[in-house]
C-alpha cells in the first residue's frame, strides 16, 4: 500500500512547489504600483468631474451672472472633462502594460523559467517605459500642485464659513461685517470684470448653508487624494522599473544573451 502512496505524495508536494514558484514569480511592487495607478486615477477623475460640475453651478450663481464674465472657466471646465475621460482610459491601457513589463522583467520570474537570456530589445523596451513613465510622473506632480488650488480656495471659504457662524450667533446683522466675504478673482478663477465677483455678509452666509458647498469641497479633497496617489503609484513603478533595467543591464554586460 505504501509504494502506491508515493507517486500521490510527489504529486502533492509537486503542485505545492509549483504555487511557491508562481507566488514568487509575481511582482509584487510592479502590482502594487499598478492598483494605486488605478485607485488614484479613478478617485481623480470620479472626484474632479463632479467637482467641475458643481464648481460651474456655484459660480453661475453667486459670482459671475453674466455669462461672459466666467465664459474661461467655463470653456476649461468643460473641455478638462473631455481630458478626464481621455485619461481613464490611457491610464486603464497603460497600466496593463506596465503590469505586463513588470512581470517580464521582474527577478522573479526570471529565476522561475530557469536560465535568464537577456536581449537588447528586451533592455531598450524597458528603458522605453522607464522614460515614459517618468514623464508621465512629472505631468502628474503638475496636476497634483494644480490640484490643490481649488482645494486651498475652498479651505479659506470654509474658514470664512466658520466666522460667519460666529458672527451670526454674536451680532445682529451680518451685513455690518464688509470684510466677511471671499473673492475667486484674487486666486485667477475669475476676470476682475465678473459682477458681484466678491459675495460678503448674508450671501455669503446663504452659500455656506447650501450642502452643495461642502459636497464641491469633499469632491475637491477626493481629486486630490487620488492625484497623490497616482504620482505615488508611478514613483513606485520608476523605483521598480528602475532596478529591472539595471538588472538587465549588468546581466548584458556579462554577455547573457540570445
């Protein structure tokens, strides 16, 4: 009975060997770098196309009546839209394809297949996606700064929303505080032009009631969150990347090749 066992428990330790193999052979900072790509990418675009949406309605009403006075920003709310969605889904491709360089050049998996053979194709296309993914780092440390305007602009309106509370619970008539108000102009979103432009005393304390406000803000918050977090997914993936092309690198110097 125990001869009959035997081939059964190679099988089995077989199989498990196998598993430790392939669980080795995946890259697991690549795989990390790929699903921040994709969670900071979705929370950016999700989270600044609302927030645009709402950010039109807000200064339609209450800082710019005429339409001419916020006709720039308007035509840049809503050409970016169009970006957003050009960007969900270049980023969608192209994190399978670093995920997929990832997997081909990790250490892992060459110790996995056995004997490494290291080409010069295979060296120049990881440098390809080394450069590209770098530049790609840099666009997206821009919008991540860029990212934080309308989040700064709408802390300081929310601080100004805190005072206005006060002041509501202390005087008598908010309109006798001329300096409680908030001003887009000064922060470039509006031309100097835009009438009222500036909103002070109770419509001031009228915005800060309305949940559209706040929601505008937290969807602000969330566009920023995910920018960080795809530039944090990038410069891990250039970290990643990085050391497979050395790798490859050395290995070529050594004369390891097809």
């Amino acid at each position: 009975m125990f001869p009959m066992k035997q081939p059964w428990l190679c099988k089995v330790l077989g199989c498990y060997d196998s598993c430790v193999r392939c669980l080795g052979a995946v890259p697991y900072v690549t795989l990390s770098a790929t699903l921040l790509c994709y969670a900071g990418v979705a929370l950016f675009c999700a989270g600044a196309h609302e927030a645009l949406t709402h950010t039109h309605t807000l200064v339609q009403t209450h800082f710019a009546r005429a339409q001419q006075d916020f006709e720039v920003l308007a035509d840049f709310i809503k050409y970016f839209q169009y970006v957003i969605y050009g960007l969900a889904s270049f980023f969608f491709l192209y994190g399978i394809l670093l995920l997929a360089e990832g997997f081909y050049t990790t250490s892992a998996v060459k110790q996995t297949f056995g004997e490494f053979r290291s080409t010069k194709f295979s060296r120049c296309l990881s440098l390809t996606f080394l450069i590209v993914t770098y530049l790609l780092a840099v666009i997206w440390f821009v919008i991540f700064a860029f990212s934080l305007i309308p989040v700064y602009f709408l802390f300081n309106m929310g601080q100004t929303c805190h005072t206005v509370h006060i002041l509501s619970e202390t005087t008598t008539s908010l309109n006798q505080h001329a300096w409680v108000c908030v001003d887009p102009r000064q922060f470039g979103l509006l031309p100097w032009k835009a009438t009222p432009g500036k909103v002070c005393g109770m419509t001031m304390a009228n915005i800060c009631k309305e949940p559209e406000f706040y929601m505008t803000f937290d969807l602000y918050i969330t566009a920023f969150a995910g920018a960080g977090a795809t530039l944090l997914g990038l410069i891990l993936y250039i970290i990643a990347a990085t050391y497979n092309y050395a790798v490859l690198r050395f290995l070529g110097s050594k004369g390891i090749r097809c």
